[in-house]
C-alpha cells in the first residue's frame, strides 16, 4: 500500500489494521504529515499544528498495540484533526481571530478530552472563518483555505479546514460544529460525510451549549468512520447541562431500507437550486430506489420565512455576541465579522420571538411528513461552492443567473432550517461532483433524537454508491 494509499484509508480500517499488527500508528501519522507537508500550501486546511508530538504519540500507541491485553481506546493511533475553536488545555486555540492569535486555554472541552481519552491524536487544528460565523473559511490571521477539488472554490465554513483536510488526505477523522450548517456546508463542498446531531446529543462550550441551533459533531470520510467519531462524542457530561442521558452508542452494521419509504424535497419550498446540484440529487434519489425503498416528493409548506427566521435567531444570539467582540475589537476583525456584529446589535428581543413561532411553523409540516416517512431528503446546498474569496460584505450570490435576495453568508446554503428544526439528526454526504469539478452532497434529515435512521440510510447509499475515496481516480488531484 502506498503512502497515499495510506492516507485515504478508512479509520475503521485503519484500527483493524493496526489491531492486526499489519499497520503501525507511527507508519500512518508518518504518511499524514508528509501529505500535509506536501498539500497544506495549496489547500491551507491547518492552522496550528503539533507534527512532532503526534509523532511521538503514535509511538506510545504502537507500543500498546504491541503488547498482548493492553487497553486500547477506541480511537488508538489515529491522526485527528481538531476545528481551531474547541480548547486542548495548554495548546493554542485562535477561533480565526487576531483577538485570540496569543491565546492558550488552561482546561480541555469535553469533545476533545473524550477524543483524547479514546487515544486519538491531535496532528492539527483546523482552520475556521473567525469566530465561525461564516460559510467561507478565510480570515485575516489565516488567510485563505481552498477547496481540495478546486482551488478556485471555498470548501465551505465554519468547518471548512476540517473538510478540506480529510478530502486532501490529511487527516484520518475531525472535528466541526454547526450553528447554521457549519458541519453539512463544507461536508458537502468538500465531497466528505458530516454529521448534525440532535441538539444535546454531543456536548458544547458555554455559553452556546444553551443554544438549541449548536451542535459539535463529526466529519470523516465514510459512513461507518463518523460513526466511529460520533461514538466517542456522544453522551452527557457534567460540564453541560444541556447534554443529553444516557448515552446514545450507534450500530456499525445496519439492515437493508428496501420497503423504507423515503420522502425528498428539492428546493425546501423557496431556494433557487443550481442545475449540477439538481442533476446529483435526482441520481442520489435513484439510488435509494435501486435499494428497494420508495420515494415520493412532498411539500413542506415552507417559504422564504424559514430562512429569515433562522437568520433571525442567529442574529440576535450569535451577532450578539459578535456585536460584544467589535466594541472592543472592530479594527482587528474580518469585515464578515464585523458585518455580523453589526446585524446583532440591531436585532431586536421580537426578531427572536418571531424566529421561534416560524419554527413552530415549520415543525407542524415536517413532524406529520416523517410520521409518514422514515427519513426526508434534500440537497445540502444550492450551489456547489462559492468561491474561495468570496465576501458577504461585497458579494452577491447568483445561482441560476438570479441574486439571491437573503444574508448572503447562508443565501446558498440549504442547512440553516434544520438547526431551526434543531432536534432531528441529519447526515450529509456526497452526491456526485459539478462540472467544476466542486463536489455536491445530499442531507438525510431524520425524526427527532431519531439518529440511527439517517445512519442506516447513509450507510446503505453509500455502499450502493461504492464509497468515494478508494482509488486516485475519486481524489482530488493535488
């Protein structure tokens, strides 16, 4: 097996390997980090990394493999990469931000204790737009992170170096959070498989561990290798009021969805989806049909007020938080940021209300719809990609030769009304690629607290699709 071989290589592959003593930890965080060494300049997927700590590390776990009955976690030997906004006590964390470029936390956040505990490795951390607070993963302390299959385009936000990364090969799992999409966006421009949990399923940070749109989950390369991450995420912590008992721990095997009724909307009721994205999901669908399953177009009932409301909560929480920040801080922000900031300080208590009574709109459609049906599904956004540079601040977004006449962060991106319907669990994964070059990804949006379902349904598409790392030819060409 080459190096590159190597660092497509499915985690849960990887593990067996390393269990069978046919692979060693140091062998694999050594072909990672010669990938990222050769990779990272064109693709700037990172922004700290601890290359030889890893290194060191991957010894310590090949020591354990070595020795018959020693206790290996669940996680041993692999190289997982950690979004730069989550803390490692005593390790930088930046948020993308020149407000927190000197900035070293003193505790650890229960995820990555949990992934540290599991004996995953840290190589690096990923890149993020700043505080997160965009689809776009530039800033100004980072500069620019671009998409593995097309330089030209963005691989999504806010988890964007998290996605770039794994499609690029250098990292084996990592790590992302979604407040508007942050893990679904890059899942699907970066042709990789992300995962919303439902709200409290995973535990978060204070003060956002509060809000019901925030979620921290999984990114990876294939079904059963986020599963093996979510696994080690999951569960209740006492840092966190708002996570979830008990523990919820998903199969890795699952049954056939033939006679699953499947039910599919292509523009939720009001985006514009662009003509490859429309085409990739017409061909995903087909595929749950060759699986036995039946699918039936619905209508949601939703308008344009799905989005606005959406946009409406995070303004008032998260740009409030952003209006904090540029009080202080607004010469040393990215203009996004401060554009943010700006929504926030405006918004009013009624906006957030309102949001809140939309959604109960909202969930009144969708709660009879997957009564009737075992999951729903719909593109993960309505463009491929924007472009790498693209700015909210100066920029339009056009899909089908029309401007979109919403916030342009989220304009393009068909995540946010399922972090308003924050309770149902929702895989994004790949659909096929635009003529760009850019990938496109589809969104299995189960019932509530319902997770296994989209994990079923995800693993099933995927095996019928013939997974999409495998060979050089399903690779970005980097």
């Amino acid at each position: 097996m080459s190096d590159l071989d190597l660092c497509y290589l499915p985690a849960t592959e990887a593990l067996a390997r390393f269990r069978s003593r046919k692979l060693s930890p140091v062998e694999l965080m050594r072909a990672v980090i010669a990938r990222a060494e050769k990779v990272n300049k064109k693709v700037n997927a990172f922004t700290f990394t601890h290359f030889d700590e890893a290194l060191e590390a991957a010894r310590k776990a090949e020591a354990k493999y070595a020795k018959n009955g020693a206790r290996l976690g669940a996680l041993e030997g692999l190289p997982v990469a950690i979004k730069d906004e989550s803390w490692i006590k005593g390790k930088p964390t930046s948020y993308g931000s020149l407000i927190y470029k000197d900035f070293v936390p003193d505790v650890t956040s229960p995820n990555n204790e949990r992934i540290l505990k599991a004996g995953g490795i840290v190589h690096a951390r990923t890149a993020t737009p700043e505080f997160s607070c965009s689809s776009v993963t530039q800033t100004r302390l980072w500069g620019m992170t671009r998409n593995p299959w097309n330089p030209k385009f963005t691989p999504g936000g806010s988890s964007g170096g998290s996605a770039a990364s794994l499609a690029s090969g250098t990292s084996a799992i990592a790590t992302g959070s979604d407040i508007g999409g942050s893990i679904r966006i890059p899942a699907s421009c970066a042709g990789v498989v992300g995962y919303k949990p439902p709200y409290g399923r995973n535990p978060d940070d204070p003060p956002f561990n509060l809000d019901p749109y925030c979620h921290t989950g999984p990114l990876a390369r294939t079904v059963a290798d986020t599963i093996l991450l979510q696994n080690v995420m999951c569960g209740p912590s006492p840092m966190d009021i708002a996570s979830l008992r008990p523990k919820l721990r998903l199969p890795m095997q699952y049954k056939p969805i033939k006679g699953w009724r499947i039910a599919y909307s292509m523009d939720l009721g009001f985006y514009n989806v662009d003509k490859d994205v429309v085409a990739n999901t017409k061909a995903a669908l087909d595929v749950f049909r060759s699986l036995g399953a039946t699918v039936e177009e619905v209508d949601l009932g939703w308008t344009i007020d799905a989005l606005k409301a959406g946009v409406d909560h995070l303004n008032h929480l998260f740009g409030g938080l952003m209006a904090g920040y540029a009080k202080k801080h607004r010469k040393l922000m990215t203009p996004y940021a401060v554009d943010f900031a700006r929504q926030g300080a405006k918004s009013k208590a009624a906006d957030f209300l309102r949001a809140m009574e939309v959604a109960t709109k909202m969930y009144a459609t969708l709660g009879p719809i997957l009564e009737k049906y075992n999951v729903l599904v719909c593109p993960t956004t309505a463009l491929p990609a924007v472009r790498a540079d693209f700015d909210p601040t100066l920029h339009d977004v056009k899909i089908n030769g029309k401007k979109v006449e919403v916030w342009p962060v989220i304009a393009w991106c068909m995540t946010t009304p399922f972090n308003t319907m924050s309770r149902c669990p929702v895989l994004s994964v790949p659909s096929g690629r635009a003529a760009n070059g850019v990938p496109t990804g589809i969104q299995i949006v189960g019932r509530t607290y319902c997770d296994a379902d989209v994990f079923q349904a995800g693993m099933a598409y995927e095996t019928a699709a013939g997974g999409w790392y495998g060979s050089a030819k399903t690779r970005p060409d980097l």
